[in-house]
C-alpha cells in the first residue's frame, strides 16, 4: 500500500513538472527560526553555473556570495567571498575546485596565510556551505522531478566537515517532497510546476528553519538593515548560545554543567519544538555535560565523582531525566547502551514564560536540585551528596 502511495505522488510530481525551469532563472529564499529571521538569500541559475547572494544574521551579520560552476552536471569550481556589508574588504575567502574523487580547498581568512585542504569528493556529490544556500536543495528536487524515480539520492559535503553525508528526496503527495540527511535533518518542502522550492517545514534535526519564497527581495537595503539593527544592540547574536552552571555542593565539592541554551522564538516548545516521548539533548548542539567531585545519589541511584552526560524524555505529564557515561558527542547522537539509569522527574508550571532554556541548581541542606525552565514548564531533579 505504501508503496503504491508513493508512486502515485511521483507521477503526480512529474505530471506537475510539465514547465521545464528557464536556463536563467532567479529567486528569493527567506529563512526563519521561529518568529526570527535567520537569512536571506538571492539566486540566478543558469545552465552550468549558480550564483548566490546571502545576507546571514547569525551570530553576525555578514554578506555571502557563492558561485557555482558545473561540467557534466557534476560540481567542477566553488568559491565564497565573505564581508561585512558596507566593507569592502573581504573577512574569508574560499576557492574550491574538484579534481577527480578530491576537492581541493583554499582558506583565506583576514591577513592570515592560506590554509589548503583536501577531501573526498566523488562527482554528483552536493556541496554545502553552512546550512544554505537553499537553491542548491532547489536544484536537486527540480533534477529529481524531472527524473521520474521514486527516490533520488546521492552524497553532500557540508562545508568545513570532515565527512560526506547522505541526502535523500522522496514524494509525500502531489505537490511536496520530503528531503533527508544523515545529519538527522528531515524537512517537508512544497514545490511548484517548475520545481522551485515555496515553502518548507522542519520535522526533524537540528537545523529547525524554514523556507518561504517571497515575490522579491531587495539584498542591499536588507542588508543595511539588519547592520542598522546589530549597530543598536538588536542582534540577532549566537542562535543556542553555550553557558556553564557552577555550583558548590555541600560538603565543599563542586558541579560543573555545560549546555546550550536554544531559545523560544514564537514556537510551540514541548510537544512541538522538542516532541513528547523520545530523548532530548536538554539543551542545543553538543550534549548536556555534568561534571562532579563529589558522589551523588540522584533518585536512589549511586552516581560516583565522574564526567558525565545529561538526557530527558520530555512527557506532557511527566518527564525522565537519563545519566549516559559517554561524553564529548553532538545532541543528537545519543546511545542508549551507555545509560547508566532513568528516574522520574518532578513537574511544574511557570508563573511567566521564559525565553531561553535555562539550568539552575537550588541549593539544598544535603545536596541541591537542578531546575530546567523553559517557556512555561519546569522540570526539576532532586540529588543528595554523598560523603567520599
């Protein structure tokens, strides 16, 4: 059944990808975080070449430009001009060219030597710079349209990783496509006859924006705006900025938590942003670290002076809080087999809404509890110290 499903939006698909995209064709990108604006992009295509005009908010305000050259319909030459609108002089420089199954990269950073790397680059790979340009997603889907498959994939090269990911495109019904990364991303995306990307909706992963396609965009006077804005004190700054909770435990030893601190934007946090029942990294990016010199007992479990991560299995009416032994990962990258144990935690309601996911330690006669506030909901865990 699911199958006959999917080849029924994939002829609807190639039916509606009857006006074949111009060879020199132009577009506009809005990307959101919750009620923010992330960036805006600015595309031509033509038939062996993309080039792209960014302005990105985030955690400064800079202008990008990235020009895509192609042969054989695999990526032959890349570079991004980076600069800070109304300077003229670039802050990085980066030249990429493939030569056989390698692209080879140039740096330049400010007055800085160049930097020359190398990677794995098979032809057809995509590459990516940061989480955009969107039109370079746009490319893949209208190639996908025009293919007739049922699914089309291939390898993209994020910019500055060490390693290729998988990408994959398939029909969700008449008009839309889902695209996925081995990254964990998944994204809903609403395309017209020709292809071009109208709208998007994140499902999953960790890069939560959406796309919408605007009639026009004016680069420059954005631009100006967004560095009038920043100049005042309104910038749009570090998206899930890290923080570092200390705190004294009775007895004289010490907590130290690390952790990242997304923020609300409009959005409907749990149940929404952060989905009931499954494990979340309490917090943005890498994972929630613990660090304690002094053995605790967290509900009824033992826990020994160590390194250690923090997980939770948010709930509507209740929610678990999971000591893992592993360190070091990213927050999406949690392994179950290196639990040490789950125990229920304790909830309440907020008298105020807060913005930004916050951890705070309440000190205790014995110990101390952790409180984590966001939007209106607390969740909160009570430890003991125990005596070496």
């Amino acid at each position: 059944m699911r199958r006959t499903l999917r080849l029924l939006a994939v002829a609807a698909l190639s039916l509606m990808f009857t006006r074949t995209a111009s060879a020199d064709e132009r577009g506009d990108f809005v990307l959101t975080l919750g009620s923010d604006t992330t960036s805006v992009e600015h595309y031509v295509r033509g038939k062996d070449r993309l080039d792209v005009d960014q302005v990105g908010r985030s955690p400064r305000v800079l202008r990008r430009k990235f020009t895509y050259q192609y042969k054989d319909g695999s990526l032959a030459k890349f570079s991004m001009v980076v600069t800070p609108p109304g300077a003229d002089t670039p802050t990085q420089m980066i030249d990429a060219t493939r030569d056989g199954d390698s692209l080879r990269i140039k740096t330049q950073t400010g007055t800085a030597a160049p930097v020359n790397s190398a990677i794995a680059f098979p032809a057809g790979t995509l590459l990516v710079p940061l989480s955009s340009p969107w039109a370079v997603y746009e490319g893949e889907v209208q190639r996908f349209g025009r293919s007739k498959a049922d699914s089309l994939g291939g390898r993209v090269l994020y910019l500055g990783a060490s390693n290729l990911e998988r990408y994959l495109i398939r029909p969700i019904g008449p008009d839309s496509v889902s695209f996925w990364s081995s990254r964990g991303d998944l994204f809903h995306i609403r395309v017209d006859k020709a292809g071009h990307l109208i709208g998007s909706r994140p499902i999953t992963g960790t890069f939560q924006v959406a796309l919408s396609r605007p009639n026009t965009l004016d680069m420059d006077d954005l631009a100006s705006g967004y560095r009038a804005r920043e100049q005042a004190g309104a910038s749009l700054g570090i998206l899930s900025p890290r923080d570092t909770v200390r705190a004294m435990l009775a007895g004289g030893g010490s907590l130290v938590l690390d952790y990242g601190r997304p923020a609300k934007r409009g959005r409907v946090v749990f149940g929404g942003l952060v989905p009931y029942g499954e494990v979340w990294r309490t917090g943005a990016n890498a994972a929630t670290q613990l660090r304690v010199d002094r053995p605790l007992e967290i509900g009824g479990t033992a826990v020994p002076a160590g390194f250690y991560t923090i997980w939770t299995i948010p709930g509507a009416s209740g929610w678990k809080f999971v000591l893992n032994s592993e360190t070091g990962q990213w927050g999406t990258a949690h392994k179950a087999d290196r639990d040490l144990f789950s125990t229920d935690m304790k909830l309440s309601t907020l008298p105020q809404a807060v913005e930004r996911f916050t951890i705070t330690v309440e000190d205790l006669s014995t110990g101390g509890t952790l409180h984590m506030d966001w939007d209106t909901t607390r969740a909160s865990i009570e430890f003991i110290v125990k005596q070496p």
